[in-house]
C-alpha cells in the first residue's frame, strides 16, 4: 500500500459541557482527519474508584469519568456540523440494540450526513451489558445473526422475513433505503479472536480491532482474508484499519514518565491474561481474565485498583502501548501501513494521563498526520 493513502481517524466522545464536542469535531474536520468515531458506552473503562485529582488531572474538570452522552443523537449533530469526514460508531454492538431498530438508526444518520456513516459494531463487553440486568450469551452467533438481518432491511424496502436463533422477523419492513441507494453504509467489525475474524471475512466491509501488534495483525488479516475466500468474497472488499491509542511527546522521556502513571497502567487492565503472561505474570483480576470483555469498572474500589497496578511492569506498558516522538509513531505507523492497514484510527491516551498535554500531545499527532498528507 501507497503509505499516501493511509488514512486517519480520531476518537471523539462528547462529555459535558456539549459545546466542546461541537467544536472538537469542526477542529478536527478542518485538520484532516478523515473520520471520528463514537465508542457506545453506558460507562467508561475507568473506575470511578480511581476518578480523583491525585490520579488523573481529568477529575478536576470532569465529575465521572462516566459522563458519556449517548452516540446516536451526538453523531446527528456532528454529522450537521461537518461536511466531508466520515462519522462512526466506534464500535457498538446488538446486546442493547435490536438490529432492526439499529438499522433505522444508522439509515437515518446515513441520511442526515449524506452518506458518510460506517456502522462499527462488535461482540460487545460485558460492562454496557451485565450491570444493566442484560443476559450474556453468545455474542459472536449474536452479531451474524444481527448483520444478516441489517444487511437484509438495507437491501429490501418491500415487507421480509427472518427467522433465526435470537430475532425472528414477519412481515417486517423498513422501507428507507440507504442515501447512496446503491451504496448502504460499511459495517466494520470490531473482531479479534478466531470466531469474530472468521464473520468478519463472511460479512464484514471493514475490520477495526483494537491495538494489536504488527505481528498479531499480519496473522489476523491473513485469517480474515482466507475466510472472505471461503465465502466466495475478494479479500480487498474488506478494509483493513485499527484503534491505536498512543503516548506521544517531543520527548522520550515525557512518554516513559506518563507510561507509568495509574491511567496508563489502567488501560492495561483491558489486555488478556494471554499479554500478562507473556511477561511471566498473571493479570491482576485473574487467570481467567479475559480483559475488555470481563472489565466491568463499577466494580473495583481504589484499594484493589492501586494493587494492580503495582503488578504491572513499566516494560509491559512500554511494549504494549504505542509510544514516542512523533517520528518513532510515523515509523509504527508506516509498519501497520505495510501490512495492508489503510485506515488508523488514534486514541489519545496521553491526556488521560495528564490533561496539560492536551494541546502539545495533539500537536504532536497534528505533526504525524501532516507528514502523511504530505502537509
């Protein structure tokens, strides 16, 4: 791949005050980000528990780190104030959604934005789901079926029938057709073990993962590539892309320093007893621990996080967070582009580990993209 092509993407949740969002997101547009993503939480992945000045700077000017307004009606008023940066969900899933009322959802903001929605959807984790009295059962057979039935209602306006494991349909309709009639909106799949790259190459238009190494990536693209053979699909109608969430800074030392701060670490918590043992350690919660899909934050007091944080090495962060000057992002970032990423979309962890790098950390990414773009 052309690493001209590349293109970028930014996390952009809205948390009070919502005037910020607004403007983040024209401030985005007008530096070439090429799409925003909206993370559908009911909670963040940060304990409320550890949610104070002396942890995080964000505590003084944010009162939860749960104060997340819901993505749908945040992305129509991005879509209304932004006029070429594609808008998506980033990812949600079908435990909280039934696939046909999600299917109007994104129709609609199809609609409104005029053709520039990705729907970004995933197995789901258990935190938007099990506190919430929602039953968890197999979520990846969940989502297929649910995809199945999108794509159904996209591409029929007349009456349809479903009948499957989790949904049945009769007589069901949903006659608005995508803005773009021949063109409904991509589904991204936020897919990471066998099951979900195995659909994600049946079904999939994109593959968005979270933070996987350039070495676990190569394989998995490979996994999904020969399941989009399988199901009788060019591999090249799959878009590759990834979240990456970096520490960046004009100097090393600023990055190793923020590496071993309580919201680094935290972000840490999310990795599979797999990573933790790879360091001759087991994760902190557990053995059995299967990181993003068993964190449910609401449940862990100060005591308990602050111990496990101490049983995570500075090398662990240092390997599995993306870190460094902006120039050692461009070389990691020109690695993921020659094994076939074409879409990277950046999480900014750096302000969460302090807030007063707001402006020089969005700089720095400002830089690396520019370098892309040939700015």
């Amino acid at each position: 791949m052309d690493i001209d092509d590349l293109k970028f993407g930014t996390e952009n949740v809205y948390i009070p005050p919502f005037e910020n969002g607004i403007r983040m997101t024209k401030t985005y547009e007008k530096d070439g980000f090429d799409s925003l993503w909206y993370p559908d939480h009911l909670m963040s992945f940060i304990p409320e528990s550890i949610w104070s000045p002396d942890i995080t700077s964000l505590a003084s000017y944010q009162k939860s780190p749960h104060d997340w307004y819901n993505i749908f009606p945040t992305m129509t008023i991005a879509a209304s104030n932004t006029k070429k940066v594609s808008l998506g969900t980033g990812v949600t899933e079908t435990f909280r959604h039934h696939p046909a009322v999600l299917a109007q959802m994104i129709i609609t903001l199809d609609h409104l934005s005029k053709g520039r929605i990705i729907l970004g959807v995933g197995a789901g984790e258990k935190e938007n789901i099990v506190p919430y009295g929602i039953k968890w059962e197999k979520p990846v057979s969940r989502l297929e079926e649910a995809i199945k039935i999108i794509k159904l209602l996209w591409e029929n306006d007349k009456k349809v029938d479903f009948d499957g494991k989790f949904w049945k349909l009769n007589d069901a309709v949903l006659s608005l057709t995508p803005y773009k009639k021949s063109k409904p909106p991509p589904i991204w799949i936020g897919a990471h073990g066998p099951k979900m790259l195995e659909l994600t190459g049946k079904l999939g238009d994109g593959w968005l993962p979270v933070g996987l190494d350039p070495e676990k990536y190569k394989d998995s693209l490979k996994r999904i590539q020969t399941s989009a053979k399988s199901a009788g699909r060019e591999p090249d109608e799959i878009t590759p892309a990834i979240w990456l969430a970096l520490i960046i800074d004009e100097k090393q030392e600023e990055c190793d320093t923020l590496l071993e701060s309580p919201m680094a670490k935290n972000s840490l918590l999310t990795a599979s007893s797999e990573d933790f043992q790879q360091y001759g350690i087991s994760h902190p919660f557990g053995d059995n621990f299967r990181g993003v899909i068993d964190f449910i934050p609401t449940k862990y007091d100060k005591k308990t996080m602050m111990e496990a944080f101490e049983k995570i090495p500075f090398q662990m962060c240092k390997d599995l967070i993306l870190n460094g000057t902006p120039d050692n992002i461009i070389e990691k970032f020109e690695e993921y582009a020659k094994l076939g990423v074409k879409h990277i979309v950046i999480i900014n962890l750096t302000t969460q580990c302090d807030l007063f790098k707001l402006q020089d950390s969005y700089a720095c990414i400002k830089k690396v993209i520019d370098y892309f773009k040939g700015n």
